[in-house]
C-alpha cells in the first residue's frame, strides 16, 4: 500500500491542498478548527510531511519541490469547508500543479516537498528548500531571478509561468495570449459582442499580461477600439476581488445607457469570474442575458457554478507533470540542452457567455 500524500489528507479533511500545506509550515495562518481538522485527518492516515526527508544521509535525497506564490483564496476555502464533498470543486491553480507534480514524481520514486512563499520573503522560502531537494520547480514571480541564477549553478530548477528569464533554465508556459484571443473572438464573431471589458490581475502577473495582450489582439484583428490597459485590475486574482471589480464596473457604468454599456467582462483567471458572477447574481443582473462572464484556467470550480463559466482551460495538471519529467532527465543528464515547452489551451463554451 503506497504511503498517504497531501492529497489524501486534503480530501479527508475536506479542504485544499494548499491548506495542508499551511498547516505544516506556517500553523498560525490556519483557523485552529480547521488545523485541528487537518491534523486529525493525517493521524488517522499516518502521513508525514515529506520534508522530514532532509535527515537522509546520502548525497541525494529523493525529493523534488515546488515554490509558488501564497494565492489563498478564502472564499474557495470557506466553500470546501462548508461542503467536504466539494474539495474537488475547489481546488485551485496551484493545488492541481502540486497534484500533477505528485503523481509524476510518485511515479519516478520521488517525494514532493511544498513551499509557499510567506513572511520571511522569497530568500526564506529558498533557504527552506534548496537544500532539502534534488531539483526545484518554481513559478513566475515567487523567487528573484538572482537567486534563481545561484541556485541553478548546483541544483537543476524549472520555470513555471512568465517570460524565460533565465535562458539556460527549462521552462513551460501555456499559450496564454493565444488562449484570451480565441475567447474574445468566439465573444465577438460568434456571439456579436462588440463593448468587452477586460478585468486583469496585478502588473507583475505575467499570465494576466499576457492573457491582455492576446485580449488586445483580438479587438485589433475586429478593428475594434485596443485599450492601453485593462479595464479595472484586481490587486490579487481572488474571487473577492472578482466581485469588486465586477461592483466598481457596474457603478462606474450606471450612467450609461443600455447601448453603452459593456456586453461582457472577460476575466484574468477564473476565481475572479467566479466572485464576480456572485456579485452580479446579488446586484440583479442577470448572466448572460444582461452581460457574458468569462473566465481563463479551467479549474473544476468552473464548470459546477451557475452558469457555468466559459473559460480557456489550460493543462495545469500536466504543467505539474511536464516539470517533473525536465527535473528527472535534468537529474539524469546534467549536459542536456535546455527545453522551453508551450503548452495548448482550450476554449471551453458554456452558458455564462451565452453557449451551451
């Protein structure tokens, strides 16, 4: 019987596997009853955080990491909590990374260690780590590049997301721009919208820009109006912070007349567009009779509220295992030319825009 991993104790104690993680680096940023509860969970499966794997005496230690920005997001969290069957639904962008990064590096004899960058900043997070793995995946914006350059000197490291900084680095992204160019088109071509507004993440996102940039393009090749910037930005890409920005567009917007008004919000990530069809169910308006909702990343929650989100589904699961796969053949041929990956996304059509 393989030993129980931060999944298991995810689904048993009904909440995401970023959650789990929290509990065991950082205690303190977990509500007691549900650190209680996912404590209980892992003595009952007899888990034990692979982290504990630095004590190995020898010169490897069997473990591959992942760092990533701290993206809690607590209105998803409160949804698993309030209904332990939906964990599933709720799981996140990072926490389907760390499910793809599992599985492959359960399948090549690996362990998985899971370090979020908290307080203490990026140069804690990579204390923590680097000397406790055999290779580190990273994504975008979580630890200086600097750093990254040192690292990389003794240790093989994959680039997750955002622009190849590091040139002899391998790296993967998905087609982001290409993603948010066939989703305003389907909005423009097939649906006859013609007012879109655009809702990006923070400037230092590289998805939410590259996910605008191909938003733009796709106005440019309509002959619509190219807006310099998005509409609004979201100071983090949560599903609050969906609803404050869908509210603020809607006052902002009240004076207009019917004609004026945007015809469709397109949203960086899909937790956004999921706080903002709440806020727009409360304010009355209806989707997608009175304006499209569309979202970008596919995560399951996606498909399960109402109505259903279109989105551009990326592969965030095989990014997880496509990292693993570079770590393990860097592991094995260190001279190995580095490898950039792209990987395809999807349009997923569905009522919040009108299909379906």
């Amino acid at each position: 019987m393989s030993a129980p991993t931060v999944y298991d104790v995810a689904e048993r104690s009904g909440v995401s596997i970023a959650t789990v993680s929290r509990v065991y680096r950082n205690p303190d940023s977990v509500r007691a009853q549900t650190r209680e509860r996912v404590l209980e969970a892992a003595r009952e499966l007899g888990y034990v955080p692979s982290g504990n794997a630095r004590g190995l005496a020898s010169r490897t230690t069997g473990v591959l990491g992942l760092c990533f920005p701290d993206y809690a997001d607590p209105d998803a969290e409160a949804d698993a909590e309030a209904d332990s069957d939906a964990d599933d639904a709720v799981m996140l962008y990072s926490d389907q990374i760390i499910r793809g990064m599992e599985r492959a590096a359960r399948r090549h004899g690996y362990a998985l260690l899971i370090a979020a960058s908290l307080e203490g900043g990026p140069e804690s997070l990579v204390a923590k780590v680097a000397g406790r793995v055999d290779g580190f995946a990273v994504l975008a914006q979580t630890v200086p590049t600097e750093d990254l350059e040192v690292i990389s000197r003794r240790l093989p490291v994959v680039m997750l997301a955002g622009p190849r900084e590091i040139d002899h680095l391998d790296h993967i992204v998905v087609a982001n721009a290409d993603g948010e160019r066939e989703l305003a088109r389907h909005l423009i071509e097939d649906h006859g919208l013609r007012r879109l507004a655009f809702i990006g993440g923070e400037v230092e996102s590289p998805d939410a820009e590259a996910r605008f940039r191909g938003f733009q393009q796709a106005c440019r090749n309509a002959e619509l109006p190219v807006p310099d910037a998005p509409d609004l930005r979201a100071e983090m890409m949560t599903q609050a912070e969906g609803a404050r920005t869908a509210e603020a567009l809607l006052d902002r917007n009240a004076g207009l007349s019917d004609s004026e008004r945007p015809q469709a919000m397109l949203f960086a990530n899909d937790q956004m567009a999921v706080g903002a069809l709440r806020a727009l169910e409360r304010r009355g308006v209806r989707v997608p009779e009175d304006i499209a909702v569309t979202g970008f990343d596919g995560i399951p929650l996606s498909r399960i509220v109402r109505p259903p989100l279109t989105t551009v589904r990326q592969p965030i699961r095989q990014l997880g295992e496509q990292a693993v796969e570079l770590l393990v053949q860097r592991l094995s041929n260190r001279e190995r030319p580095p490898v950039s990956l792209m990987l395809p996304v999807s349009l997923a059509r569905r009522a919040s825009c009108g299909c379906g």
